[in-house]
C-alpha cells in the first residue's frame, strides 16, 4: 500500500510541475522575438523575426507572425498558427528555477509550400526562459536563434489596453 500512495503522491507532484512549468513557458514565449546580428549575418539575412500572441488555447496553439528579409526583399512574410507542446521525455523540461533550457516541439501551420524548404513547419524549440532565448532547430539544423525583444513586446501590450 506504501508503493501506491508513494506513485499517487510522485504522480501530483509531476502533473503539478508540468502545469507550472507549461503556464509558465507559454505565458513567456508571448511577444516578439528577433534574430541577433550574428545570426543574420551567417545565415545571409537582413532581419528575422517571430511574434508569439499570447492568445493560446490549451492544445498549445497562438496566432504567430514571421518575418525575414534578404537582401532587402522579404523571404518569409507568414501570418500563420504556431501549435507548441512540450517534450515530456525531457528531464530538463522539469528542473525549476534552472537554467537549463526547456524543450518543445512546434509546428506552424500555413507556411506556404515555397518556404518550406527554408523554414520547416514541423521543428523542436529549445527555450531559455532565463536569458530571454528561442533557438529553433530541424535535424541537426538551427533554423533560428532569437532574442526576446522586451520594447516591441511592451509596445504591443500597451496598445492592446488603449
């Protein structure tokens, strides 16, 4: 009887940590998110950007908004569906108060057939929540590595209450 109320008392203290750890993310994954210098410049882009709504469902899905330009024409210009779930096998995903990074998968929904090749619909995000940190990978490939941009994402706050 001690092993059932071991795995009962296990088995809250788990559900509870994801649920903090999930409202947690979602609610700070909202705003915008843009692409460092460095990141631009390797990968031949003048600007990349991702805005999260933080209007989300609880299957994890919020309107999104990408944007990239190159050579000052733009090469992704996406309003589009971002559907995000955490990895549940990941370890990390249920450290508190750490820095280590939390994983999630994301899909992004109406990307059209031609970018695709360019930015897959189906990725895994690592998430800093610390530093403020997406990076955005397929495969062994690092689609995108965004900083939190906390003006633009205060910006956009205000003019919602106005």
């Amino acid at each position: 009887m001690k092993n059932f109320y071991g795995f009962i008392v296990a088995l809250i203290l788990v559900t509870i940590i994801y649920f903090q750890q999930s409202i947690a993310c979602y609610t700070l994954l909202s705003g915008f998110w843009e692409a460092d210098t460095s990141f631009c410049e390797e990968s031949g882009l003048d600007l990349f950007c991702i805005y999260f709504s933080d209007d989300y469902n609880k299957f994890g899905s919020r309107p999104c908004y990408i944007l990239a330009s190159q050579n000052d024409s733009l090469v992704l210009n996406e309003p589009t569906v971002a559907t995000i779930s955490m990895q549940w096998l990941r370890r990390s995903n249920y450290k508190l108060l750490s820095n280590s990074p939390i994983y999630f998968n994301i899909t992004f929904k109406h990307i059209d057939e031609e970018c695709v090749d360019v930015f897959p619909k189906h990725q895994q995000m690592r998430f800093y929540p610390v530093c403020g940190k997406i990076v955005l990978f397929y495969n062994s490939t690092i689609t995108a590595v965004l900083y939190k941009n906390p003006l633009n994402t205060e910006l956009k706050t205000i003019s919602n209450i106005e």
